[in-house]
C-alpha cells in the first residue's frame, strides 16, 4: 500500500487521525517531551559526576565506565526507534505483503540476537585491542588502512540512512496524527539531540538510554494489559490466511534474519556500547537483557498489528483509508468503528518522541565517531570548531533530505536494499578475522577477495535467474522487495570464498616463492593515529573545558 500522504493545509490533513483542536493539544505535548527529554539530558551533561569526565577519550567511548545495569538499558533502547510503532505491525500484517506470524518470529528473535552475538565479538576485541574506538579501528589492527577505509565509507552510508530513516519514521507520523509539518519534529529533535550530544558524548546518550528504556517497557506493558483487557471476551474468527504461516513469511529466514545479522556488525551506535562496558561480563550479561527485551518488545508490538487485522478492527475504519503502517495503533481501536481514542494515540505518540530522541542521539554519536576517525585517516588535524561544524554540517542535510522525502511521499526502501547487501557480502569475511585459528591465514587479499568473490557469485545468480544483468542488479540491489535466494546466495558465497581466496593467496605465495604472509598477532596493538589523538582531544577538552566554565559560572 501508498504511504500516507501529507496535506500541506495545517492540522486538516486527510489523513490525521485527530480533530484540529486535539491535535494541536498532542503536537504541543509530544514537543513538550521533547524538550524536557533534551533538558534532562543536558543536566546529565553538565552535572555528571564521573571521574574520568575530563578525558578526551573518554567523551567519544565512554570507555569501562558502564555497569550491567546501564548497560542492558543501553543495549535495549539501541535497538529501538519511533520505527518499531510501526516497523513490525507492517511487516507481519499488511493484507497484500505481509509475513504473518511467522516473519514476526524472525523479526523479533533477530531484532535482539544479534546485539548479544555482537557482544561476544566485541569482548574478543577489547581484550586483545583495548584502544580501539570503533570498528573501522577493528578493521585497521585487524586487515589495515585499506580494509579500514572500505568499512568506515559502509558504517557511514548505513548510519546515514538509518538516520535518514528514523527521521522520516517521526516525520511521519507526526503528518499522519497531527496534520502537520514533517519539519516540526525533524528540527526539534535534530537541534536538541546535536545540542547536548555535543556537550555531554557517548556517557550522556548511555545515560538517556536508560530512561528511553524505561518508557519503552511501560508502554509496552501498558499495551498488553491494555489488548487483554479489550480482547477479553470477543472471541476472534478464524486467522486469516495472509497472518498465518506464508510463503513470505519463512522466507524472512533470508530476508530478515541475514540482514539482522550482518548489518548489526557494521552498527557503530552498538560498537560504543560496546566500548563504554566496565568489563566483560557486564558487557555480555547486559547484551543478553537488553537483547532479549528488544525482541519481546518487538514480538508485542508486532503481534498487535496481527491482533488489529485478525479482529477486523484495522478494516472496520470507515474515516482513514487502511495503512498497514499504523496497524499497531488499530489494536485500539473501537471494534465496531475502528476509531481509536484520541487519549491512547497522544500517549502513545508521547511515548514516540521519546522513542525517536534518543535513537537519533544514538545515530548522531555513531556518526561523530566515524567522522573523526576518518579524519584521522585522511590525516587532517581539525580544530574543536571544524569538529563541531562538521558534525552539524552532517546532519542538518539529513533533516532537511528527510523532510523534503516525507513531503514529497518518496520511498528510501530501496537504498535499504543496497546497504543490506553490502553488508551481507561483507560481514563474514571481516568477522572472520576475529577466529583465532585464521590468524595465519586470513589476510587483507582474502578477507577483501571474499567480498568481490561473493558479489561476483550473487552477480552470476541475479543474471541467470532476471535474464539480464541490469535486471539482476535492480532487483537484487535497489529494490524493497527482497530476493531471498539472493540473500542467501551472497552470505554463502561470502563464506565459501574465504578459504578459496585464502588458497589463491597462498598458491600464488608458493609458485612465485613469495614468503608466506606475516601471521597475525592479536597482542601486538596497533598504535592509533596521532591525527586521530587530536581530534579525540579536540572535541573531548573542548566539551569538559565547555562544560566547567558553564559550572564556574552557576
């Protein structure tokens, strides 16, 4: 189905679920929590009382310095958004594509099992390289500059349009329920987050995470409570085919699980986490609960899409044409009108914003990170001014792409494409640098061979199942309806070429009495760029130096 269409006549657009007065009572409220959000953020900035607070490295990793508790409330909230209100009913419920009840197993299961996979993987890399700051670092100690390069371009055009998205996600919404602007939301939370993400770093999002948590759990408990309450003793009629198990639905195996899985390694918003854990332990104990909540959570939600359908009060709306998309808040709607309290979607709508401000500050961490590093590989010493500026100059485009993308009803679904595929050819020959027994064996030419190895098989596939290569390539690539042999031709290949690459690279070695590569040594730490160091320190004393003149003055 078309999403919802934006009407530029405010508070009176076709779609708002909300009479005129009523909306401007919510929008006036979800801003309200907007603001009150970033306030107690910024108290958190100014006020936080931790000794390591005046180190620059300390403000990009909040490196050893997060407890099982904060941790868990971390993991769980970066893996929510405003998208999940929306994500997981529309996916599992949608009358003409969705996946039933079982692409909502999928969705859920691999919503959090790849956050305590990742875990895992990280406890490897602190232990064996404890300065690293990102994954781009990872990729550095591991393969070199080359490979660092290639995965920081990635981890950036993933954390670009992810953001791109969660802003759209509140964008939207807030066009659907209040008739407004896209641009009111979008400029609201893109100024506070980049206000006090600048002036507190990673410890101040961690610390927000928290009560993102907490909101996120009492609105999911209030939703069940609520959908018992209202379901009880309305018996419900026979499920529906397309909820059931379908064809679509055990493919999101591949659709859904492959990209979970591979896109969650090139997260760097999740990699902070883990750099910012006071151990190991409290690393993976909280991956396990925030992971493990993220998939509840999800599976609630979504099951509430299924319910909305299955009960007929998503079709019994005779007002607002059906959106799959706000299939979760039809699971409150009245059975015999499908009209939905105007009481339950300004809470619930509150509860979103909350939602959406610390996802983005998530994103907009991720991406300071990133660009700081990659600063340092290009060997440029910014200033704490240029940091700054760029980090503004990387995401006002976004907000204002965002905008004009909800505005004008275009889809970025296809770009999500391109990234899941990238990711899924790129994943396993980058984490297998972390398998101790390859250490001699898997080098740079291996590890980028795989990657062109694996496009050059799912290449062949797209060619030989559309017919052609331009076909192959759109409908593999830039599409939203994804191949799912596609995604398991890519992932395969991306594995088996691993040890072929490795065998070409060795052959080679051997035939031209080349020496054997250097094996790799997980205890010889690679020293981090000078270039990095400073800019580290640029925005790290710059904020403490910011933040204790504002202390003097009070």
């Amino acid at each position: 189905m078309d999403a919802p269409v934006y009407n530029s006549n405010s508070f009176t657009g076709e779609f708002a679920f909300l009479d005129p007065a009523t909306a401007r009572t919510g929008l006036a409220l979800c801003l309200t929590a907007y603001v009150v959000y970033g306030a107690i953020a910024l108290a958190i900035a100014f006020w936080r009382p931790h000794e390591k607070a005046n180190s620059a490295d300390f403000f990009i990793t909040a490196r050893n310095s997060q407890s099982l508790m904060w941790q868990a409330g971390s993991w769980f909230a970066s893996a929510m958004g405003a998208w999940t209100l929306y994500g997981p009913a529309s996916l599992v419920s949608d009358p003409y594509y969705g996946t039933g009840i079982v692409g909502l197993i999928v969705y859920s299961v691999f919503t959090g099992a790849p956050l305590i996979m990742l875990a895992y993987m990280g406890s490897s890399v602190r232990s064996n390289v404890p300065t690293a700051t990102s994954v781009g670092s990872y990729a550095e100690f591991r393969f070199g500059k080359f490979v660092q390069v290639f995965v920081m371009l990635l981890v950036l055009l993933i954390l670009t349009m992810n953001l791109l998205a969660e802003y759209m996600a509140i964008g939207g919404i807030f066009a659907t329920f209040f008739g407004c602007s896209p641009y009111v939301p979008l400029i609201t939370v893109g100024l506070i987050t980049m206000l006090y993400t600048s002036v507190g770093g990673l410890f101040v999002s961690i610390r927000t995470d928290f009560l993102q948590a907490i909101v996120v759990l009492t609105l999911t408990l209030g939703t069940v409570i609520y959908m018992a309450v209202s379901f009880a003793g309305h018996p419900l009629p026979p499920l529906p085919e397309y909820l059931g198990a379908t064809t679509a639905g055990w493919q999101t195996f591949a659709t859904l699980m492959i990209p979970f899985i591979c896109g969650t390694f090139f997260g760097e918003g999740f990699w902070q986490r883990i750099w910012s854990a006071e151990n190991n332990r409290a690393l993976v104990l909280g991956s396990w609960i925030g992971g493990s909540l993220a998939s509840i959570v999800v599976f609630i939600l979504g099951f509430g899409g299924i319910l909305a359908y299955w009960s007929g009060r998503a079709l019994a709306d005779s007002v607002n044409p059906i959106n799959s998309s706000y299939a979760f808040f039809y699971a409150f709607a009245d059975p015999s009108t499908g009209s939905i309290s105007t009481v339950v979607i300004i809470v619930v709508l509150i509860f979103a914003t909350i939602m959406d401000e610390s996802a983005v500050d998530t994103f907009q961490n991720a991406i300071t990170d990133t660009l700081a590093t990659f600063a340092a590989v290009l060997g440029l010493k910014l200033s704490p001014i240029i940091v700054r500026v760029l980090v503004v100059v990387a995401n006002v485009p976004i907000m204002v792409g965002a905008s004009y993308l909800v505005t004008s009803n275009v889809s970025i679904l296809n770009t999500f494409g391109l990234i899941n595929m990238l990711a899924t050819h790129a994943f396993a020959p980058l984490a297998a640098g972390l398998i101790p027994q390859l250490n001699a064996y898997h080098t740079t030419f291996s590890a980028m061979g795989a990657c062109v190895g694996a496009f050059i098989a799912t290449s062949v596939y797209g060619v030989l199942h559309y017919g052609d290569a331009y076909t192959g390539f759109t409908a593999l690539w830039w599409t939203s309806t994804y191949d799912y042999l596609g995604f398991i031709t890519a992932f395969v290949a991306s594995i088996v070429c691993i040890p072929l690459f490795i065998g070409i690279e060795f052959g080679v070695r051997a035939v031209m009495g080349w020496q054997r590569p250097t094996p790799f040594d997980p205890k010889k730490l690679v020293r981090v760029e000078a270039a990095f160091t400073d800019v580290v320190d640029a925005i790290g004393v710059h904020a403490v130096k910011a933040v204790a003149d504002v202390k003097m003055r009070l």
